[in-house]
C-alpha cells in the first residue's frame, strides 16, 4: 500500500479523493492509473459544470493510450488544476499532489464516505 495514501477516498475507476473541507473535494488520477497509462502528454478538463455519479468529467491523454477520468459521485467542478495544461507529466511525477486534477463540491458529505477505503482500493488492484 506504498502507493495507495491511506487519507484518501478511492474509485473503482482509478480517482483518489481528498476531503478539503466545507463541502470540497479534490481529485485526481491514483498512482496504479498513471503507472498503467505511462506518461502523460495532454488533459482535457471539465467544464465548471454539475455531473452525475460515473459521468465522464475530462480526458488524459498519454504517449501510447487515452483514458477519461469520471465523477465519483454527483458533484460540481469548483475550479481546475491549470498546472496541467503546461505540464500534463505533474501527474506522473506527482500524482498525490502537484498532478491534482480538479476540486469538485457536493451537498452530500455521505458520498464520499462510500468510496474504497486505502484497504479496500489495494485490495481491489491486487496489492
């Protein structure tokens, strides 16, 4: 679980999710996701729009695949990594941290209480 922080929230599509408080949540890619993708040359962000719990909130892009990164649960986007659009590889580089990708808020706290647990995400990638 070296790589799978314990503070976080995970999905099964691969998001981490970090409780900021008063209703704010920020996301981004799980270092298994990255690694599995290899490096990061582009991101396509969201709107500053609402989603539903799965839908498609943007696009990562790497040398050889692309992937859509989803909404954990229904949220609207609060702001953007903009970092990323000069140096999409901060995900790679450092995926807990500089390589967030976007800050989202919901009403309901609840929702992210039911993501994966650090335990139940290393389980889920077979760590």
């Amino acid at each position: 679980m070296s790589n799978v922080p314990e503070d976080l929230r995970y999905t099964d599509t691969h998001e981490w999710v970090k409780y900021l408080g008063d209703g704010e949540y920020m996301m981004g890619l799980t270092f298994y996701a990255q690694d599995q993708m290899g490096e990061i040359v582009m991101v396509e962000f969201p709107g500053l729009n609402e989603y539903g719990i799965g839908d498609v909130m943007g696009s990562l892009e790497a040398v050889k695949t692309a992937e859509d990164f989803y909404a954990p649960f229904d949220c609207r986007v609060a702001r953007v990594n903009e970092a990323l659009e000069d140096e999409p590889a901060l995900i790679n580089e450092d995926c807990y941290g500089r390589g967030w990708l976007v800050v989202v808020r919901t009403d309901d706290p609840s929702a992210f209480e039911g993501l994966k647990t650090a335990q139940e995400y290393s389980e889920f990638i077979g760590e």
